[in-house]
C-alpha cells in the first residue's frame, strides 16, 4: 500500500525533493526577488552606501527619460523577434516534424540531421553561421554576390543583421 514503507520510509521521497527545492529557491528564486525588491530603490553598488525606497521611479526613468526613444524601439524589436521566431520556428518545426515522422528511407538520418543543431549549442552555431555569414570569404556572400551581383557586410549591417539572427534562432531551434 505504501510504495516506501511506512513509518520514516514514507518520508524518504519529500526529504529527496527537498535537495533541489533548496538549490532552486537559493539560486534562483531568491535573487529574482531580490532583483525585485532592488528595483524599487536607490541602491547603488557602492559599500557603506545608504539605500531608501524610490517606488517607480527607476522604472519612469528607464521608460521616459533620456534617449527612451532608443529604448522604446529596442523593446518594440525585442517583441518584433518574439512574435516572428516563436511563430516561423513553432510552424516550421512542426510541419518538418510531420515530414520526418513519414516512413522514407534513410529517416533515421534526416531525424538526426534535423535536430543537430539543438545537440550542437550555442558557440559551436555562432562559430559556423559565423564562418558561413563571413562577408569576405563566406559561402553565403559568395552565393549572394553569383546570383545577385551583390556582396553584404551581414551582421555588419544595421539593416540586415536582424534578419539573419532571426533566421540563425529559428534553424537553430526548430528541432
């Protein structure tokens, strides 16, 4: 009846789950209170220094003073990248999901193919879209200036670096 025993066996799986209870609440929920209740003072990292409660005004200050425009476009791109990236790589991993669970010869190897780029992480990815993206001897700027006539300075590019690290999320993730 009891999958434990009984008497202080029962207690067994609690005081097991107790171990990482501890470490996540130290580690993480902890200073993410912390964090919090930082935010809505002065403090200053400075030792010795006094710290008094300034309510909302970091955040008034974060969103309305100074060059908060910038600001304002920055968390306007953040949301921009959200919406695109969950959207694109939730379809496309979906639908690429459909195609490998088909019965076709060779799946075991396209299966693998498909979810390398998960298993890799993420300085081996930087490093190859880095080296593929490269705009003097890169294999992407070589493709773009035979079919286009046209070489890109890619993440050197204001315009075009968002699009490529949207693309390099997706493929990166989508399996």
């Amino acid at each position: 009846m009891y999958p434990f025993g009984k008497g202080i066996k029962r207690y067994i799986p609690l005081l097991l789950l107790m171990i990482p209870l501890s470490l996540y609440v130290i580690f993480y929920f902890g200073p993410s209170m912390m964090t919090v209740i930082y935010s809505f003072t002065d403090i200053t990292n400075v030792p010795g220094s006094k710290m008094s409660f300034v309510g909302l005004d970091n955040y008034y200050d974060v969103f309305y003073s100074g060059n908060s425009g910038e600001r304002w476009d920055s968390i306007i791109r953040t949301i921009y990248f959200m919406v695109i990236v969950t959207i694109v790589q939730n379809g496309v991993g979906l639908l690429m999901a459909v195609v490998i669970n088909q019965k076709l010869k060779g799946d075991y190897f396209y299966r693998a193919v498909f979810f390398l780029p998960v298993v890799l992480g993420v300085a081996v990815v930087a490093l190859v879209w880095g080296m593929m993206f490269d705009p003097l001897s890169g294999p992407v700027n070589q493709l773009y200036d035979s079919l286009f006539g046209y070489k890109d300075m890619f993440f050197g590019s204001f315009t075009h670096a968002f699009g490529y690290i949207i693309f390099t999320q997706i493929w990166m993730y989508m399996g």
